[in-house]
C-alpha cells in the first residue's frame, strides 16, 4: 500500500474514533470520516486481543490486500480506520474479502466498476 494513503498518527485515529461513522460486523469494525483530501487514507487496528505477534500481522497484510484491491472502486476524499474483531483470526481471505466489500458498501463508499450492470 502507498505511503500517502497510509494513516499513522494518532491524531488521526482519534479523531476518527470521536467523529467518524461506524459500521460493525462480527470481523471487524469500520470508522469512516471526510479527510477533504484528494485520496482516500486507511488505518488498520489489530490489538492483543486476537493473538501474537505471527496472528496480528497476518491479518494486518490480509486486510491491507483486500483494501489495495478495492481502492480503484472507492469514493475518494476519506480517511478509514478498520478494527479486527477476535473472530476475524482463521478466517480466509475470501471470507475477509467479502466482508470488507460488503462494509464498504454499507457505508455507501462502493462505486460500480465502469461497465458492470446493477441487478
């Protein structure tokens, strides 16, 4: 993931924590806010709570896939801090995948890839 489109500091988080929209689902929790920049930025929150070191990394770079892969098709001009939830650990990540596709939708962030039909 680009630097620039990296969250890091703390002032950030917190500020998304205190105003930004929430959406939650059993894997994880997402916090969302206008950041009036040109580009979307993302955080990612993996504590203790779901293991060690080897567990929280691996979900940090699966989450960070997922969100590389879904950038081109997101709205810009906001900052998103995603919070792995404990039962996130194990899962697939096909099953992670969806659900941050779906998260995304529910927090109307989605934009239709050009040329794909609505049902």
């Amino acid at each position: 993931m680009q630097r620039h489109w990296r969250l890091r500091r703390t002032e950030d988080f917190a500020r998304l924590r205190a105003t930004g929209r929430v959406r939650r689902h059993p894997f994880l929790i997402l916090s969302v806010a206008p950041n009036h920049l040109s580009h979307n930025r993302y955080g990612f929150v993996t504590s203790k709570r779901l293991g060690k070191a080897v567990v929280r990394s691996r979900i940090r770079r699966l989450l960070r896939e997922v969100v590389r892969r879904a950038h081109p098709y997101l709205t810009p001009g906001f900052d998103l801090v995603f919070v792995a939830r404990p039962p996130i650990v194990g899962q697939t990540y096909q099953a992670i995948d969806k659900t941050v596709v779906s998260s995304l939708k529910k927090a109307g962030l989605w934009q239709s890839p050009a040329g794909e039909q609505k049902k």
